[in-house]
C-alpha cells in the first residue's frame, strides 16, 4: 500500500487513482498523520502531495518530521516537493511562477529511469526550491525552475515541483511506476472478483431487511442499486425529477430500471416545487443548497410514506471514495471549488443504515465494476450529469423559460454528438446558457435572444481537461439547428477553454 498525504491539491485523488491504476493500493489520509499511525498502517511509500499554500506561511501545513526517518521512501509533489526541501534544511522562496506545460531537462536518475532527456511536464506553482537539503541532488530542471526534481537515493526521498499525476506530463505513469519500483511494492490490487465480494457484504449487512436508495440514472447509483439488488430483493429505488433534468430523462431512467428487473421503481414529480423555490436565485452555491435541501425534504418525506408500509431500514447510496473523503474532511485544506448538494446531506433523523457499496472505489474502477456486473457500456460511460442539474448550467437566475430553452437546445447538442460518433470520444458534452441577450436576424426582422454556450472536452479523470476538437462541420450542423429550432436563441459559441484554468462545468 501507498498513503497519500492531501495537501488539498485538486488533484490529490488522481494521485491515488494512478497508483492504483498501477496495481497498487493507495488510500488518502489528511496532513495531520503521525509517524505512529503510518508506522500502524504499515505502508511500503508515502507520497505528499501539492497544495494551494505556501511553506512559510505561518498556517502552513506540516509534515511530522519522524515520517521522514521511519525508512519508508517518500515522494513530493509540487508542494510536497516544496515542504520536503523546507522541513529537511533546503531553501523556499516565492518567485518563478509557471502554469501549464514545460519543459523538463532530466538527468539520469532513480525516480527519472527511462525519461528523455526532455519531457514535457505540467506544472502550477507560485514557490521554488532554490536550495536543497545537504546530501541531495537536482535531478530536473526548467527554464524558470532549476530545481524541478531532486534525489537522496540512500534515504529513499524524491521531490518533483510538477505533477506526473495529471495526463499532460507525458511520461508521469513512468515516474510513478519507478517510485513504486523504489517502494518494492506488490502489485497485486485488481477489483476483479469484487463485485462478488460486495454482494456478500450486502447479504451479510442487510439480510432480509428493505432498503430505500436514490439513484438518477448515472453510473454511480446504477453499478450501486444493481450490486443491493443482487444481494436482496427488497429495494426501492426512487427517482425524484426536479424539473432541472435532461429531455426525456424521466422515460428513459424509468425504462432502464424496468429493463434491468427492478420490481421496485418509484417515479416522483417535484418540478414545481424546486422550480419555485430557485425563483430570483442567481448565485450559484445558493442554488445548489436550496436544490440539496429541497431534495432531502421531497426523499423524507417518500421515506416517511415507505417506512409505514414496509421495514425499512436501510439507506442504499452510490457515495464513491472522492465523495466520502471530501465529506470527512479529510481534504479541508483543500481550496474550495464549489458545493456537493449529494455528499452526506441526507439527516441522522432518518435512523436508516448506510449502505454504500462503491465507498472505496473511485469513477474508474466503478465502471470497471459495472463491466463485471455485466452493464452495458452505454449506460457506463454515459456523460457525467451534476446533482442539481440544469441549474448550474443556466446562469443567473433559473426560470421555466431558460430551463426549456437550454433542454432543447442540450438534446439537440447532444443528439448531432451522437449522429457523428463524436459523443464516444468526448469525456463530457453539453450546452449551457449565458445571462445576456444578443442581436440576431429572424426572417427580416431583428430578434434578441439568448446565447448558448457549447462545452466538450477529451480528458481520462476530469481532473484536467482539454477542450474537443469537433469538426466544423459538426459545430456548423448543431448551430443551425439549434438557432433555428430553439425559440429565443439567436446565438451558439463554442467554448475553447482548458481545465485549468476553468472547469468543466460553468457553475
């Protein structure tokens, strides 16, 4: 195993992900981590990983100095990189800011084995290592950073000031693999035969007792309800539409859990309602709490109505471990993006027990599983959908229009993706729409209308992400259509923007 001490980078989970990936156990655990308790965990490597802080602010977070001497290699990312240097006796200073690809002049080395000589690497950070530690040794450098990556090979400690975590560092699967190679770790993790072993679990846990979950139709809450079913009988899943969904979701969700056998599917139509309470709401981490609360009242209360007719007594949820952690907050030194209104919000007051089949896996390896579970692969690799829905891709306030006309106009979007193949190759695909109005031509006559914001982007994690190239054909295709198809809209732009700097999604 390999812990990975989350400096609150946000891409501290792909961290994890990758070693994984590697056949590796790897688990997050917070800054605050003694030597004590990684001595009890017994690891074989401990990675530190970046951070949005400085080392010599005065709130910094630390690393206990016995880690370092327990004889366990350590790696440093970015940060990590940084507090290993400043905790060990080198030199930080602010200064010699990069952001994006550089370029990486490798040295022979045990953490670079099998690197060129130059490589491109990913790289965001304010502070550098200006000196190292006595016995340590550059091993990589920038243009703007001339100690990008340093060595103590008797001491087993590593340090690189980029990230071979994220996908644009060309060879970091190589880096990571050698730190594993250094570790001697076993590769031996692989959720093959899991989905038997969860099922098991579940029967153990649950027995014959009734379950309740709310699922939505995305990967998640599918690989978990099909995982509860398998194990009982008894479980009801329960779809609540707030009005913020895509077209034809309700038919289509319903239809997906009529064809995977689930005798127990409930349908419930609070649009109005969460409608209602969104009128006048333009800042975007209060529309996602008023749609989290809402959510919770309108599942109680099914809940309430359930529990009276059968027993009911436990809560079914697809929680996944960037969920769980997060919500711990494991990760509270992490800067704050935005709000989870599906993440450890439903009450105590329930009194129901949690089952969360899929807490210990991560967005790839639940696919992974779906795929043993024998669910198609459509329905796997269905495009990521937010918990509160349209409402953060309509910006500003929320209203009946905006929702039909950005529903139209993502169905069209979506439809023309799927028509060219180019849905399969994208991560993620959907339109959003803008608050401001734009002059158009309809027929002879002026019009003013919305505009609407195309976004798709290629990436393998979400944690970064590159916008997709689409054919302008493709693009001229689905602007047409949706000018001329969708009432009060009289302009579509494509969003040619990478995460970072943005996100994904625009709210």
């Amino acid at each position: 195993m390999i812990i990975v001490v989350d400096y609150g980078s946000q891409v501290s989970h792909l961290i994890a992900r990758r070693i994984r990936s590697l056949g590796v156990y790897a688990e997050l655990v917070p800054p605050s981590i003694t030597a004590e308790k990684i001595r009890k965990m017994n690891p074989e490597g401990i990675i530190l990983s970046g951070g949005p802080k400085s080392v010599y602010e005065k709130d910094a977070f630390k690393v206990d100095r016995r880690i370092l001497g327990l004889g366990i290699p350590v790696l440093g990312i970015c940060y990590g990189h940084q507090l290993l240097a400043h905790t060990l006796g080198g030199k930080v200073i602010p200064g010699s800011k990069e952001y994006g690809k550089e370029i990486l002049s490798a040295k022979k080395s045990q953490l670079l084995k099998g690197l060129g000589k130059h490589e491109q690497v990913w790289v965001s950070h304010g502070d550098s290592v200006v000196k190292l530690p006595e016995g340590y040794e550059a091993v990589g450098s920038t243009d703007d950073c001339k100690i990008a990556a340093f060595e103590n090979t008797r001491k087993r400690i590593y340090g690189v000031q980029f990230h071979p975590e994220v996908q644009h560092t060309t060879n970091g699967m190589k880096i990571l693999d050698n730190f594993i190679e250094i570790c001697g770790d076993k590769r031996d993790y692989s959720i093959k035969g899991l989905d038997r072993k969860i099922v098991a679990e579940i029967k153990k846990a649950v027995g014959k007792e009734a379950l309740i979950m709310g699922v939505s139709g995305g990967v998640d809450s599918l690989v978990a309800s099909v995982l509860i079913k398998r194990a009982t009988p008894n479980l009801y899943c329960v779809f609540v539409d707030h009005g913020l969904i895509r077209k034809k979701e309700q038919e289509e969700v319903a239809e997906l859990y009529k064809n995977l056998g689930f005798s127990h599917f409930l349908m419930i139509d609070a649009s109005m309602l969460f409608i209602s309470r969104l009128k006048g709401v333009a800042d975007p981490e209060k529309k996602r709490k008023i749609i989290g609360k809402t959510f919770i009242e309108v599942f109680e209360k099914k809940v309430d109505e359930l529990k009276k007719r059968h027993h009911i007594r436990f809560l079914g949820q697809g929680t996944i471990y960037p969920d769980r952690i997060e919500s711990a907050k494991s990760s509270e030194q992490a800067a704050v993006i935005k709000t989870h209104h599906n993440v450890g919000g439903l009450p105590d007051k329930m009194k129901l027990r949690l089952v969360e089949p899929l807490k210990d896996l991560y967005k790839d390896e639940v696919r992974e599983l779906g795929k043993l579970l024998g669910i198609k692969k459509e329905l796997l690799w269905r495009h990521p959908f937010p918990g509160p829905g349209l409402a953060v891709r309509i910006l500003g306030e929320v209203t009946p229009e905006r929702v039909n006309i950005l529903r139209e106009a993502d169905a069209i979007f979506t439809e023309e993706l799927k028509k060219s193949g180019y849905y399969n190759k994208t991560w993620q695909a959907f339109a959003a729409l803008l608050p401001v109005k734009a002059v158009g031509v309809m027929g002879d006559a002026r019009a003013y209308g919305y505009i609407i914001a195309l976004r798709a982007v290629t990436s393998t994690d979400a944690m970064t992400a590159d916008w997709a190239r689409l054919p302008d054909e493709l693009l001229e295709r689905i602007s047409a259509r949706i000018t001329k198809k969708v009432r009060g809209v009289t302009r579509v732009v494509y969003d040619i923007t990478q995460k970072p700097p943005a996100t994904i999604e625009y709210e």
